[in-house]
C-alpha cells in the first residue's frame, strides 16, 4: 500500500541486525504495477502523532472539539451522537472528554477510530491509533475559550529513517501484477531498533494484494 505497512523484520528493542540481501516477491492484486513505481525499505522505527488540548475551565455549552472525522459538541444533557456532558467542573469535562474519545460520548456515538486520549491535570493528550507520518494529518481544532490545542493537527508522527529503495523495471510480469527480485545490500541495511523493516510502493496494491519476503539478518548486538 502508499503508507508503511508492511513489517519484514522484528526483534527485541536494542537489538541491531545487519541485513545482507533480501528475495521480494508480490502480487498486486487488482491493481497492475507500473514501471517506476517505487518500492521504499524503512527502518520500522515509526512514531506516532500527538496532541494536548489544555484546559483552563470548565467547557461551555454549544463549543465544539474537532478530532480528525469527528466534532464533539458540549451539552448540559448529551441527547445526539458525539454530544459529551460538560460535568460539574473543568475535571469532569476533561474525563469525560477521555471517555467519549476512547469509549463513545455520552450522548451516543463509536469511541474515535483515529486517535486514544489520556486524561491530565488540567489537560487531555491525543495519540494517533496508527504510527507515522500520516497521523500529522489528523485535526484538532475547538471552538472553546476554555480549552486550546497547541497545533492545528496532531504532531511528531514519523515513518522511520528510509534504509533503500528500488524501481520497477518494465518486463512483462509487470502486467501480470506478480513481482519477484533479489535484493544485495553493500553495504548492508543497519537496523537500530527492533521495531523491523517496514517495505512500502508509492503505488497503492489493489483487492487481494500480497507481498512475501526472504532474507538473510544478522544479529551485531
């Protein structure tokens, strides 16, 4: 697929692995790989995106949260999907803030698919549910005087350091959707963490895509 996802390599935290060579093979499914396209080797190391909304009082009726997909609205009595009760004081709008995101609000509504929440003294910090770069894209945005975020999107996702990258050649097994190749790394792919080697192709894979991959890893450390 277009994001990191698909992980190679895994071991403990600490652990440094020296990669040699790789055999890659994959079907694209419904949709046929293209000469160019580009097949990326990341080190799995992703981070993901953060936000705080910080409160300094109680929220107000009708002032609003927007959290990726989803705008919560403030409510004396929640009685609507994604309405959250403002509660007696600024700690119970910040707990119950916390549940609507990572259970459901409490005028009805699926906990956010996007992001987790943990609440604060005095503020709630959001977490991107999926590592990486992508949860830089999530909103977080208020219409409150009580409470602000301090960025407009949740920040700090990172994808991992790019450890190499090829591109597609135009032989006929491209229009057949199946790929193989034998990858032979000099000097060798140096992985720092045990979070793996993620592959990705700045072509989206179709319905029914697949990717299988060999290899040869030594443990340095």
């Amino acid at each position: 697929t277009t994001t990191v996802a698909g992980q190679a390599l895994a071991g403990q935290a600490g652990v440094i692995f020296e990669i040699k060579s790789l055999w890659l093979n994959f079907f694209s499914g419904e949709t046929a790989s293209t000469a160019g396209t580009i097949i990326t080797l990341m080190d799995g190391n992703l981070v993901a995106a953060t936000g705080v909304l910080t409160f300094t009082g109680i929220a107000v009726a009708d002032t609003t949260i927007t959290i990726g997909t989803r705008v919560y609205t403030w409510k004396v009595v929640p009685l609507a999907d994604d309405e959250i009760t403002i509660g007696l004081d600024q700690a119970a709008s910040e707990a119950n803030l916390t549940t609507a995101i990572n259970t459901g609000p409490q005028g009805g509504g699926a906990a956010n698919a996007q992001v987790t929440a943990v609440d604060g003294a005095g503020t709630v910090t959001l977490t991107a549910i999926t590592a990486g770069a992508a949860g830089n894209s999530i909103a977080t945005t208020e219409t409150m005087a009580s409470a602000s975020f301090g960025a407009a999107t949740l920040t700090g996702g990172n994808d991992g350091a790019e450890k190499s990258r090829f591109t597609l050649n135009a032989p006929d097994h491209l229009a057949k959707r199946y790929v193989e190749c034998v990858l032979f790394f000099d000097p060798v792919v140096r992985l720092t963490t045990g979070n793996g080697l993620f592959i990705k192709s700045d072509t989206s894979f179709g319905a029914g895509g697949w990717c299988r991959i060999c290899g040869t890893a030594w443990i340095v450390v």
